[in-house]
C-alpha cells in the first residue's frame, strides 16, 4: 500500500472528506456531551474538524514511515496505535473551551491522569478513524499485464510447431525447441533446449517429418537446426559446427557450401 503517493489524489481526497463527513454526521447522532448545547452547524464543523485532522496525522505518519523504508504493515499500524495521543489532545481542547468536561476527566487530579482518561475515552473513535482511512487506501488487485501487439510492419517471429504433432514419439517434456537428431544404431537421439531422449524411429522419417522446420542435415548421420548454430570451424579437412547448447556436430565438406551460404557464416 503506497500511502505517499496516494495522499496527494484528488480521488482520495474526495472520498475522506465525504467519509468525514458521514463520520460526523454519525457522532452528532449520539449526542455526545462535548458539544452539547451548541448550534448544530457549529458542532458539525467542530467534529468535521475534529476528524479531519486526526486523519491527516495518520496520513502524515504512515508517509513518513513509508519515506523511511519501514516494512509495510507497520506503515499503517503504528501511526494507529498512536493516534489516540493526538486526538485526545484535540478532543481535551474541546471539552474545556466548551465547559463540556466529562466528570472522570474533570476529577482527575494530575495532567498525566487528565491526557491518559482522554486517551482511553477516545481510543476506539480514533481507531475507527485509522481503519476508515486505511480501507479509503486499500489498491485494487494487480491487473494481468497483456502482451503489446506488434506495432506497424514489425516482425513477429513465428511459433515454434508442436514437436510431438511432427514426431508423435517425442517426450512432451522436451518441448519443441529443437537443436539436433543423431541417429545411432537403430534408434534416433533427440537434442532439445529441454533435454535429450532416445527415439524409436528411422532417421529417414524423423528428416522427412521434420522438413518444415529451419534445418540441414549436415552430415549422414546429424541433422541440425540452424537457428541454434553457433560457429562453425574447419578441423583439418572436416568441419565442426558447434551448436547453443556446446555440443560440436561434424559436418561433411559436401554440406559445408549450402551451410554457409544458409546461416551467412565464413569458414
């Protein structure tokens, strides 16, 4: 709850002087004795006052805490606990100027005794007070943020196809980001960001299935995706050609010409 920035809204300025205002309204329905015998707009504008400015303390004290980095509980906590203080002050200067004295308050016989009667009198108002505020401040939920749409003719890369709707044996767990096929024996091993797997298929069919993606079998036995080709190098005769993940897949001299050319690289 970011108090700070919120006590300069117009918007919550709106809703605490219209909260106050019911706040007031209230009080004077209970006829309290404090005012007592006054003309009714007189003692309106007295408790209007009264509760406006035991909301602007408490407004003032939890931006100063959140000013000082205080964790976010107590930045609404403490300035409640201590409001009370401030408003019995208020509500002391409104008993006597108005010769409204409460009996208990009037009869006790130090200023310490005098301040911490009032301060027990008036507690529960002022702590109304401070949840009043707090649920004015309370922010709605964090909405989910939606992706931006491309803006004019800019590229949008294309989605990756499912892998398991282009070799139904894959894992699903691998994903569909592919970086190489080997096969080995009778079996065919499958390179994804996510992991490996040992598939049961034909290399044949996995590049015949596979022939829609950005690819290039760069060897007899290696098929590569070229989006993942991160150099390629010459090892005596041969070629190398290292891949994103620091794999080194070997790739045939008859292959190395369409390789360079596809991915723009001197070897």
């Amino acid at each position: 709850m970011k108090l700070a920035d919120i006590v300069l809204s117009g918007e919550l300025l709106k809703k605490l002087l219209l909260a106050v205002a019911l706040g007031t309204a209230l009080i004077l329905a209970i006829e309290p004795n404090h005012t007592e015998g006054l003309p009714i707009l007189a003692a309106f504008a007295l408790w209007y006052a009264h509760l406006l400015f035991g909301a602007g303390i408490f407004l003032l004290g939890a931006a100063l805490l959140q000013r000082l980095a205080c964790p976010a509980p107590y930045t609404a906590l403490v300035p409640a606990l201590i409001l009370p203080l401030p408003f019995a002050l208020v509500s002391l200067v409104v008993d006597y100027g108005f010769g409204n004295a409460e009996d208990d308050i009037a009869d006790a016989t130090t200023a310490g005794a005098l301040i911490l009667d009032e301060i027990t009198a008036v507690a529960p108002l002022a702590w109304a007070l401070a949840l009043m505020v707090i649920f004015l401040l309370r922010q709605p939920p964090d909405q989910p943020t939606l992706p931006e749409e491309p803006q004019g003719d800019a590229p949008v890369p294309p989605a990756l196809p499912v892998l398991s709707t282009l070799i139904e044996s894959a894992p699903a767990k691998l994903g569909d980001d592919i970086i190489s096929l080997h096969a080995s024996d009778h079996y065919v091993e499958l390179v994804t960001t996510e992991g490996r797997a040992l598939l049961t298929e034909q290399f044949g069919d996995c590049l015949e299935k596979l022939k829609e993606l950005n690819g290039l079998q760069c060897h007899r036995s290696h098929w590569i995706s070229l989006p993942h080709v991160a150099s390629v190098s010459r090892k005596g005769s041969a070629y190398l050609c290292t891949m994103s993940n620091g794999e080194q897949v070997p790739v045939s001299r008859r292959r190395h010409v369409e390789l360079r050319d596809r991915i723009g690289k001197t070897v």
